[in-house]
C-alpha cells in the first residue's frame, strides 16, 4: 500500500492531455475581443502554463487512478458577455484530448452554437465516459441538439437559460436514454409532447419553468416513463385540460405548477390518477376558492401541498378538500385573502408545516391552537387580523414545535400563560412582535434552552431584561427587542440586533461596543440614541452592516470604525454627526453601501481615488465642498447622490463610465462648465438630475447617447440655444421601453446563517424573512419635480416613470416637432425659457401625460384642439405666453381652470370671463336680397358723395404739408424747438427697445 501511494503521489497529469488544456486556453483566449483582451484575457486559467501538474491546475479534477486521466472541467464563467449580434462558438474538436472527461461545465460563457470540423454532429460520441453537461446561461438555440443528441452516455444535461424553443422534446434528443436529469429552465419551448417524453426511458427530472409552454399532446401508447419530477412553473397555462397525458405519468412523484394563470379546479381530475404524487404546488396563480372542496381532486397520497399568493377565501366547508388529505405533512396557506380559522385540520395527524401567514384571519385563536396535530413542527400566523388575548399553554398537547410566529395587523394580542405552565417542546425560533406580553409571559421561557432567533419587538416590555434569556441559550443569534440590556455584550454567538423603531434613548453601552465581536448586523435605526460612537473601546470586528440612522448622534466619525474591517453597509443619515470626514473612509476595502445624508458633514469629497466595490453612495444634504477628482473611479457604481452640498467645478467623465451607473443626483450645487465630455454607449444611467447649478453652455446632442435615461432634471440652470430634438433616442421614447430596472439597493445579508442546527428543514419555500432576521434597505426613492409639486417615485414606479424638465433656463427657439415621439414621457416642463412660435400638434401624440407646464415663455398662435384628447393629463399650465384665439374647451381639458390660462391677454372662451367676438363676416339674408333692387338709386348717390370727400381730404393733405415744409425752412426759434422734440423722441424709442428685447 506504502508503495501504490508513493507511485501514484509521484505521476502527473497526461501530457497530451496538458497540451490539450493549453490549446483550449489560447481558442478562449481567441474569442476575446481586443479590449477585453487587454482588461480579462491574461486573467483567464492563469495557472494552466507550460510548467506543473496540470491535475493541480485551476478548474481542473483528474481521477485518482495512477495515469492521473483528467475526468472534470469547470470552466464556467471565463468569458464576458457577448451582444446578441456577437457569434461565439464552441469548438468541440478541442475536447477529445481528455477520452475520460465525466463531468463538463461551461455555463455563464455567452456561446451562440457549437462546431466540430472533424466530426461533426457526432463529436460528442467519442466521449464515451461524459455523464454530466453544463451549458446553461449561454445563447444555444436548436441548433445545437444535433450535436446533443450524440452524446448518449449523458445522465445529466443542464440548459438553462438559452435560446430553445418549439415543441419539446425536439425528435432528436429521444436517443439520450440514459438521461435521468434534463433542466430546460428560462427557455421558450411553447408545447410539450408527453408521447416524446416517453423516449426517455431513465428520465426521472424535468425542468421546463419559465418557458411559453400553453398546451400539450397525449401519448397514444402505454406510457414507462420514470418521470418523478415536473416542473412547469411560471408557464401561461391557465387550465388543466391544457396538460393532455399528464394522468399518463404514473411515476409522478412532484408536480410544480407555480406561477401560471389558473383559477379554478374544475379539471383538476387529471391529477387524480397520479397515485403516487406526494408534492404539489400551485403557489402564485389565481384560485379565488376551492368549490368547497367538490372541485378539488387530489390524490390522497399528497403530502405537501403550497397554496401560498392565491386569492382564496374559504369558509369552514372551503378547507374539506384539503382536509381530506389524511397524509398531508405540509401546507402553505399564507399570503390569501382567508378570514375564518380552518379548525378541520385538527384531523390531519401528520402535519407537520403549518404556514397561515399574510391573511386576514380572526376568531378564537386559542381554541383553534389547542385542536392541532400534536405533531406539529412549525407554525406561523403571523400578520393576521387576530384581537384580543391569546392563551400560551393552549399549546400544551404540542411536543415537537421548534418554530411559532405570532403577529396582529390590526391592533396588538394580548398574550398570557400561567404561572406552572411548562412546555413539552423546545423552540428554536419564537416570533411575538406586536404583542402585549403580560408579566408572567416570558416564564415560560426559563425552561428554553435551545433558541436562535427571539423577536419581541414592537411589545410593551417593562421591567428588567430577562439575563436568564442570554445564559440559557447559548446559541441565541438573533434577538429584536425594544430596549437594550447590558447583558447583550456577553453573548458571544450573536449575529444580529435589531432594536430600531423604539423609543430607544441615551448613550450606546460601553460593554456593548466591546464585547459583541460576532455581530454582524445591528440595527438601531429611528429612536432617540445620542452622544458619540466607534471611540477606541469599540470591538465588533465581526460587522458586516450598520444601520444608525435616524437618531441623534453627535460628534464624528472615532476610528473605532475601523476594527469593523468587513463593513460593507454603513447607513448614518439623519443624525447630527458634524465636522470633517475621515480620509480613511474611503479607504474601507469592503464598503459597498455608504448612507451620510442629512448630517452636518463637510470637507472635500471623501474618495480622493479608486473605490472598486462601492455601488451605493449618498451623502446628500450636507455641508461638503470643492471639486470631485477628475481621476476618480468608481467601477461599481450603481447610485451616487451628492445634491445640496456645496460641490463646485466640472463633472468628472469617468463618473459616466462606471458601467452600473442608474442614478446621479447632482442637484443644488454649483457644479459648471460642459457636461457629458465622456460618454459611455453601454451607460446604464437611468436618472440624471443637474437641478440648479451654474452650467451654462448648450445642451449637447451627445447627451441622446445616454439611451436608458428616463428622468432628466436640467432646470435652473443658465442653458442656451434650442431645445435638441433627439431626446426619444433616450427611453422616453417608445422604442426603448422595454428594459427593466433594477433600482434597489437591497443588501444581500443571505451569508449571515443560522447554526445548521436552527434551521428548518421544509419542503416549501417559505417566506421565511426571519431565518436570517434581517430585512433588506428599502428600494431606491427618486423626488421628481411634477405637477407643480415634488412627487417620489420608489422600487417598480421607476420603469414607469419618465419625465423631462428643462424649465428656467435661457433656451430659445420653437418647440421641436420631435417632442410627440416621447411616448412614454408623463411629465414634461419646458416653462420660464424663451421660447416662441406655437404649441406643437405632435404634443397629442404622448397619451400617457400626466403634466405639461409651458408657462412663462412667448408662445403665440392659438391652442391646437388636439390638447382635448390628452386623457391622462392632470396639470396643464400655459399661463404667461402670447396665446390667442378661443380655448378649446372641451373633452379632457374641461377639467382644468382659469390658472392654466393666465397672462395671455389674447385668449377668450370658458374657462375664463372673456367673450370671443366673431370676425367673420354675416353671409347676406333673403329678406336683404329682396330690398337690393329697391335701393339701388340710394347707393348711387353715396357713391358720389364719397367720391367727392376723397378729392377733399386729399387737396387738405396736401397744402398743410407744403405750408409746413415752407415753415421748417425758415430758421426759427419755433423750427429749432420741433427738430430738438424729434431728437428726443427717437432717442427714447431706441433705448425702449434694448431694454425690452429677450436676449
């Protein structure tokens, strides 16, 4: 044995196979384009060189026989994105020099297709030995399943996310009969052929979620499919006749139909020959009722079932059908629209899972707890409509519960327990947060030894903190509670405290700040908390995020704060923290979100260079100065905010090359000079808000570039020239409206677990927030400037909102015709420029407005009609323009007042109290027709009595102005005076016109 080990420790790898990984190195290498060569290319398996074992080589697993044969290849995620008109392929020739390859993985690679210009189609058939392939999040369309249906010795495929499509399964994959694992996830197959679905004898997984799947076939012959799990979630299907030979599949074992459109369960008799079904879920769809159990058919071998995000309201005969489930173990009912307690599960002996949560339940919660299963593992009633008193020891036939959650919407519960209750189960997670616990409650308690997450929050506690809690349970992590004991610093497994939105006051403990060193998360955000933290004494080297916001914290920032050398959020807004910030700030290698605003700060900008890892920064409403670096570097931007502060110079470019920018606040600074030197066309930026600043050069067309902007603030600022008409290559107009957003600066904390010992283990996906007892940052809040007030737009709203406001500036020129092409805008403010011409027609065309200001500029002409049609406006303002003509009062624009209209001396009609005088000239009536003829000598007469009166008026005309003319040539006092008036006068007119014309 001594020797087989020395031999086998002694041989490397193969040496044709090295060559092999080598020529597959520099073929990935290849498919890298000149920059990304330069950024990424070296970057790649940089172990695999000419020297070494390459069995020790990255991304690499040989087998353990002594010729040391490589079996495994992870070579996910190497290459970068790729553009939809980039082709990638993959060159599978390249492979054959490692005959004993098992396992192949190149997800995350953005290939396009595959080729073999040796072998062909057949190229996977040389690999006799390759169970399992990867290939997911590529770009693989059906071009590929020639090449896939070679490779017959393969257990499991995975292909998710690609481009497939069709009807599955496409013919040529029916040779992969050893297939057992077949993952299509986020494709867009739109039929499923159950017949075909027999040809894989061994399959026994199948993932076709997210694809278009809204029908399927039957199979016409006795079925042997192995099929154990189907998952046809997040499909259009919206009923189960959709789902022909489904009975067929007699194996089943689990069934995923979450997320599509069902709504009834009439048909639901094709599941009842599913013998063997024992998982079901039919989360997320549209069932309003369950036909008081009539309807639906489930086999009763079914032992999990989640009904969670439906519409259900059941009364008590509702649940029957549910109830008749004798083998059911777990069920998720939360997130409905249930009001009556379902008592009949009583009669479930099995269960086990019990989710209610998220409904709007009441009744006799005590009663309802004392009839459940004494089986039962974990309860949650959480945010129901429960009043009243809750007993604690109705749970006294209970010996097995480890989780029990408990919360009210509408008011608090008054919970109680008696005095010489002990309980027979051992908690490892208790959740009563807006509760009333009276003074014996937390007895019971005492006899709890095993907890990790305790929520007490939002409760009425009085008295002493129970230390007992803390020594008991040594494994204690997380605790919510609404006052903090100085016990907290001896418990050295907590992970996470959360004691925000209390009445919290005074200074932080000192014992607290020192002895905590395993926290991670601490929450104390909203309370009354004071004086000044992170003095040296401070020791949590184990935070990860601090939340301190809203409170009144003095002082600055004590270099305490460095110990926490993982910091990744640190949120101080709206305190009172004043003075310098630290340079060091910006040196924390780990900061990824930075909250500062609403503070007393100043200083210059606190990253003077590279920050690799920031994605949020807002230090908004603060006192800090000077000019940004023009080298600063922000890779990772998503979000900046620096508005009201007393930031001074020019934007640096590079802020507009961090690829994640979506947001950059700017506003109420006096930043100047041009904007938008550099411009990346891959910018992401989605808002843009330069609101009063001091730049004053033109708009540049190049800001068009920025394709995904949505809000646009450029008002109060000095900008001239017209108005650019390429504002709809940005996604205000209808051509780019189909990006989602992704506008939250949630912080993933999902690292931070609990022991393995604490967590739950369950078939469902339970909304379990609290299995890691954080909650995440709220979603992205945007103020925009609308309908004459400042509206915020938070989370989802901002795929929707789009707006454009270039008010108060200098711009001239008509209004381009362009403006109707902005057909997602709802907001548009064009007022206090100097503008002119008339209000465009095309402005009808953008019926998704909600406001329109044009006020204070010189538009004449008159109001197109057309504004009438504008059905979602709801502020106009064209006050102060030169407007004329009668308002078109009419359709929409019936809903809007006299204020819309003001300072436009020339308009008439509602809403205001001007008449309009017609112009147009009466067409003659009959009866004057008929008197013409009798009038005829009377009109000759004044015709020659008006001829005579011209010949007066014109020899009058005449000889007073060569008698003047003879009078100004006689050099007199009096022709002196005359001259000198019409000097003046001149004089006055000319000046008048400098001091009135519009720059």
């Amino acid at each position: 044995m001594m020797l087989q080990f020395q031999m086998k420790g002694c041989v490397g790898c193969v040496e044709t196979e090295r060559m092999g990984l080598l020529q597959l190195k520099s073929y990935l290498r290849s498919l890298l384009d000149a920059e990304e060569e330069e950024e990424g290319g070296k970057s790649i398996l940089k172990s695999w060189t000419h020297n070494g074992d390459c069995c020790r080589w990255e991304r690499v697993k040989c087998s353990d026989a002594i010729s040391g044969d490589i079996v495994d290849l992870s070579l996910d995620r190497l290459l970068p994105i790729a553009f939809e008109l980039q082709t990638r392929s993959l060159n599978l020739s390249l492979l054959h020099t490692f005959p004993q390859l098992q396992s192949l993985n190149l997800s995350w690679n953005w290939f396009t297709g595959l080729s073999d210009h040796v072998h062909g189609y057949k190229s996977f058939a040389t690999l006799e030995k390759l169970t399992t392939i990867d290939f997911s999040h590529n770009m693989f369309d059906n071009s590929i399943v020639p090449f896939l249906s070679a490779a017959t010795s393969l257990r499991t495929l995975h292909l998710e996310s690609n481009y497939m499509e069709g009807v599955f399964p496409p013919q040529e994959l029916t040779n992969m009969t050893k297939l057992r694992v077949l993952n299509l996830k986020d494709n867009s197959f739109s039929f499923l052929s159950v017949q075909g679905l027999t040809e894989f004898r061994e399959l026994e997984v199948l993932d076709l979620s997210f694809n278009g799947v809204n029908d399927s076939e039957a199979s016409h012959r006795s079925s042997t499919a192995k099929l154990k799990t189907l998952d046809l979630s997040f499909n259009p299907l919206s009923d189960f006749s959709q789902l022909k030979g489904l009975e067929s599949l007699r194996e089943l074992a689990v069934l995923k139909l979450r997320g599509n459109k069902f709504n009834h369960t009439l048909s639901t008799h094709v599941l009842k020959a599913l013998k063997k079904l024992q998982e079901l879920d039919l989360s997320d769809n549209r069932f309003t009722n369950l036909d008081h159990g009539l309807g639906l058919v489930i086999p009763t071998s079914l032992q999990v079932l989640d009904l969670k995000r439906n519409q259900l309201s059941l009364a008590q005969e509702g649940y029957l059908g549910i109830c008749r489930l004798v083998n059911l173990m777990e069920l998720d009912l939360s997130s409905n629209a249930l009001t009556s307690l379902p008592y009949c599960l009583g009669n479930l002996t099995h269960l086990r899972t019990l989710d209610l949560s998220n409904n709007t339940l009441n009744g006799n919660l005590s009663a309802f707890a004392s009839g459940l299963p004494p089986v039962l593992e974990y309860l949650s009633l959480l945010d129901n409509n429960f009043t009243g008193s809750f007993l604690f020891n109705s749970l006294v036939n209970q010996t097995r519960l480890t989780v029990f959650k408990l919360s009210s919407k509408v008011g608090m519960i008054e919970v109680q327990t008696e005095n010489s209750w002990a309980p027979l189960f051992q908690l490892k997670i208790l959740h009563l947060s807006n509760c009333n616990l009276g003074s014996t409650t937390l007895g019971f308690l005492v006899d709890q030894y095993d907890l990790c997450f305790v929520d007490l929050s939002h409760n009425k506690l009085t008295g002493t903190f129970p230390t007992w809690l803390v020594k008991n349970n040594t494994r204690l992590q997380t605790i919510l509670l609404g006052t903090i004991p100085s016990s907290i610093g001896k418990m050295k497994s907590l992970q996470v405290l959360d004691m925000s939105s209390n009445d919290l006051y005074g200074q932080l403990p000192r014992t607290f700040l020192s002895g905590c060193s395993s926290l991670k998360v601490l929450k104390l955000s909203n309370n009354q908390l004071q004086g000044t933290i992170f003095l040296k004494h401070a020791n949590l080297t184990g935070l990860v995020g601090l939340f301190l916001d809203g409170n009144n914290f003095t002082g600055s920032l004590e270099k305490g704060l460095l110990k926490s050398k993982n910091l990744t959020l640190l949120d101080i807004s709206d305190n009172r923290f004043s003075g310098m910030l630290p340079l060091w700030i910006g040196r924390m290698s780990s900061l990824t979100y930075l909250y500062m605003s609403g503070n007393q700060l100043k200083g210059p900008f606190p990253f003077q260079r590279q920050s690799p890892w920031l994605e949020v920064m807002d230090i908004s409403h603060n006192s800090f100065s000077g000019s940004i670096p023009k080298d600063v570097d922000f890779p990772s931007l998503r979000e900046l905010r620096l508005q009201s502060n007393e930031f001074m110079g020019s934007i640096p470019g590079n802020l507009f090359k961090a690829a994640g920018l979506e947001v950059l606040d700017l506003r109420n600074n006096n930043f100047s000079g041009k904007i938008l030197n550099a411009i990346d066309k891959t910018s992401k930026l989605r808002v843009l808000l330069l609101r009063n600043n001091s730049f004053q050069s033109y708009i540049p067309e190049k800001i068009c570039q920025l394709s995904e902007v949505g809000l646009l603030d450029l008002s109060h600022n000095k900008f001239r020239g017209s108005i650019p008409s390429c504002f709809s290559k940005m996604s205000l107009g209808a051509e780019n409206n189909d990006r989602v957003m992704s506008l939250v600066a949630d912080f993933d904390f999902s690292y931070i677990t609990f022991l393995r010992h604490c967590q739950y283990s369950s078939h469902l996906n339970l909304d379990d927030g609290v299995r890691n007892g954080y909650q995440p940052k709220p979603a992205t809040i945007v103020d925009f400037l609308t309908k004459s007030r400042y509206e915020a737009y938070q989370g989802d709203i901002l795929n929707y909102m789009h707006g454009l406001d270039l008010s108060s500036n200098e711009l001239s020129g008509e209004i381009p015709v362009e403006i109707g092409d902005l057909q997602n805008i709802r907001s548009l403010n064009l007022s206090s420029n100097c503008l002119t011409g008339s209000i465009p027609d095309s402005i009808s065309k953008l019926k998704g407005l909600e406001s329109l200001d044009l006020s204070n500029n010189k538009l004449d002409g008159s109001i197109p009609p057309v504004l009438a049609d504008l059905n979602s406006l709801g502020y106009l303002n064209i006050s102060f323009n030169n407007l004329s003509g009668e308002i078109p009062f009419k359709g929409h624009l019936v809903t809007f007042d006299e204020k819309s209209y003001i300072g436009n001396a020339h308009l008439c009609g509602l809403p205001t109290n001007k008449s309009c005088i017609s112009l147009r000239v009466p067409e003659p009536s009959v009866t004057s027709q008929t008197n013409e003829e009798d009038s005829e000598e009377e009109e000759e007469g004044d015709v020659i009595d008006i001829v005579w009166f011209y010949w007066t008026c014109a020899s009058v005309y005449i000889s007073t102005s060569l008698a003047l003319f003879a009078f100004l040539c006689i050099d007199t006092r009096w022709s002196r005076e005359w001259f000198y008036r019409v000097d003046q006068s001149v004089s006055h007119l000319q000046r008048f016109k400098r001091s009135h014309v519009c720059n």
